[in-house]
C-alpha cells in the first residue's frame, strides 16, 4: 500500500483507481428515504487537503462492512475505490456530479500525522437569490448560514396521501443579506440539537445548516432537512465572524415561537419574496430575475383608469373580442355586451 501513488480528489477522472487518496470525512450520515425510513446505504462527505470536496458512497450491501471503520471528522488514506458520474443518485453534499464509490475490496487505514493540513469543516452557502432560484430539480443539497431569530415547538404534521405524521420543528435564520428564511426541521433532526439551550445564552447563535432540501409548492419555498442535514453552532468559520459584524449583539435572546405566531406568516404569499425597489427592477436583465419572487412597498398615487388597468372580456366564452363601431363583437357569438376584467 506504501508504494502506491497518492493522488488528489481533482485528480481523479471515472473508472476504478490504482492510487491512494487521504481524505477527511467532513461528514457521515446513513441515507434515509422519508417517511418510508427506507435505509439506502451510507454517504459522507469527503474533502482533501487541498480542500476539494466530493460525495461519497457506500453501497447498502456494504455498509455494515464499514461502519465502525469510519469516524466523522478522521483522515484515512482509501485504497480500491471507484470515481463515477452520480447516476440518478439526488441530495449529493456538494454541486458536483462526480462521486466517490466504496466497493467490497476498498481498503481505508486513519492517517494521523500531518492531518492539521485538513479542515475540519466544509461549506458551500447558498446566498438567498441562490436560495429562491433553487428547487426540487437540484440535485444537490443547499447548506445556509445566519442568525437564528426564533424557532417553534414541536408540532404533529400529517402527511397528504395517508402517509401517516411526522413531528416536525421550524427555524428562523436571518441571512447576511438581511432577509430572514424559514427552515423546518423532521423527524429525527428536531432532537439531533437542543434548540431549547439556545433561549438560555442570553444572545442569537449563528447557525450553519448543511444539508437541505428545497422545493417549490403553491408559491411558497419550502426550505427542508432530510437525512443529510446537520446543524452546527458558531462554528468557527470565516462566515460567522462576518455575520457577527454585520448583524452586533443588541441584547435580545433567541424566541420560542407558538403556533398562532407562524401561521400568518406561513399562509403569506410573498413569504421568500426579495424586498426591492421599483428602480431597482427597471434595471434587473429578465433571466436573472427567473425563479425569483419580489416585494415592493409602494404607496398608489392614481389610477390610470384610460391606461386600460382593466380589460373586456366577452359575457359567453373566452374568445377573443374586438372594439367596432357598433360596440363589442365576439369572434364566435357575434355583437356582445363586454364585461370588465
């Protein structure tokens, strides 16, 4: 094993490799699909001392093989592995579609000399335009940072279709950009942090989420864990520091949110909408703006009633009308009386 060459994640192209990685395994999670609990295998995120990230794979068949071999946050050097495209595979770590492949002759030893070279976290924040143009299409997860606001109680959802309930938790975090997103938490995710201990430290926390899902439902972005996901406290990471200064200490704690304080907000169809300015729009290029949701403040001065803000409409179907000089006609049914839509 020696003699083999050592090589770096970018390095690698498909097929099975002859040469050795050291990676860090950033994180390790058991792959779950939800509600069904159908158990898919082991994946974890693996990064070098370069800090080239890539998504890893461990078959269902094997996983119990390496299970107890592997340990969250350890270098190992990785003999007989496989590099492939990601396949159907959804919900990698990273946007990358190059995947790390564990086979039964894999073989992994722990590295412990020379491992300070690694990092010990790995992120790749989304911003919140990312945030909004993203959905159930990608196919990698989405990891967010910001301040968290508030968070609700455990409540009892009921799932559509008869699959059964589910508890579930939601987050408030207010990004660097200044708009505030809410994130709700699952079964099992709800009890993997005390959220509880949070009221008590007498400041907001900056929390990093890594690991969610996001998707698009009657208008609303649903910002979601899964079984990937993983909340991690002031971490020690160059983006809390700047959000500490963009957003200073002003004395308010961390707020437990009732039932009755959310669903207001939850039924709002501009939650997730950009707050922006009408000056601001004029200048937006369209495809930048696909995908995206806007807010304007702005008070009504007159109505331009000659402007034509409303337009006629025929009283018998939807064809098309046109304006003669004997009144309205239908294309279909003839002369009309218009109605004002």
């Amino acid at each position: 094993m020696a003699t083999m060459s050592q090589r770096t994640l970018s390095e690698l192209s498909h097929g099975g490799q002859e040469g050795s990685i050291v990676i860090q395994i950033v994180r390790m999670w058991d792959c779950v699909v939800y509600p069904s609990q159908e158990f898919m295998g082991i994946d974890f995120l693996a990064i070098d001392s370069e800090e080239f990230p890539m998504h890893g794979c461990i078959p269902l068949s094997i996983a119990d093989d390496f299970r107890l071999k592997l340990t969250e946050g350890k270098v190992y050097r990785i003999v007989f592995f496989e590099i492939g495209p990601r396949y159907q595979i959804n919900h990698l770590a990273v946007p990358f579609e190059t995947v790390l492949y564990f086979h039964v002759s894999t073989r992994i030893n722990e590295v412990t000399q020379g491992i300070e070279r690694f990092p010990h976290l790995y992120f790749s924040f989304a911003s919140y335009e990312q945030l909004m143009s993203r959905n159930q299409a990608s196919y990698h997860l989405t990891d967010i940072i910001g301040v968290l606001q508030a968070f609700t109680d455990v409540r009892l959802l009921t799932l559509p279709n008869n699959k059964g309930t589910v508890f579930k938790r939601d987050l408030f975090l207010t990004l660097f950009g200044g708009q505030t997103v809410q994130v709700t938490l699952f079964d099992p995710k709800i009890d993997e942090f005390d959220f509880m201990s949070t009221i008590d430290l007498g400041y907001k926390p900056i929390l990093a989420v890594a690991g969610l899902t996001l998707r698009d439902h009657q208008g609303l972005k649903h910002i979601n864990s899964c079984s990937a996901t993983k909340i991690y406290m002031n971490p020690s990471i160059r983006e809390k520091t700047q959000l500490k200064i963009r957003f200073p200490y002003n004395g308010s704690p961390v707020r437990m949110l009732s039932v009755a304080d959310i669903e207001p907000l939850s039924a709002c169809p501009y939650y997730g909408a950009y707050n922006t300015k009408i000056a601001s729009l004029l200048i937006m290029n369209p495809p930048a703006m696909k995908g995206l949701k806007f807010k304007v403040t702005a008070k009504i001065i007159k109505l331009q009633s000659k402007a034509g803000w409303y337009y006629h409409s025929g009283n018998c179907c939807s064809a098309g009308i046109e304006s003669t000089q004997f009144g309205y006609e239908c294309q279909v049914h003839g002369a009309t009386i218009p109605q004002k839509k």
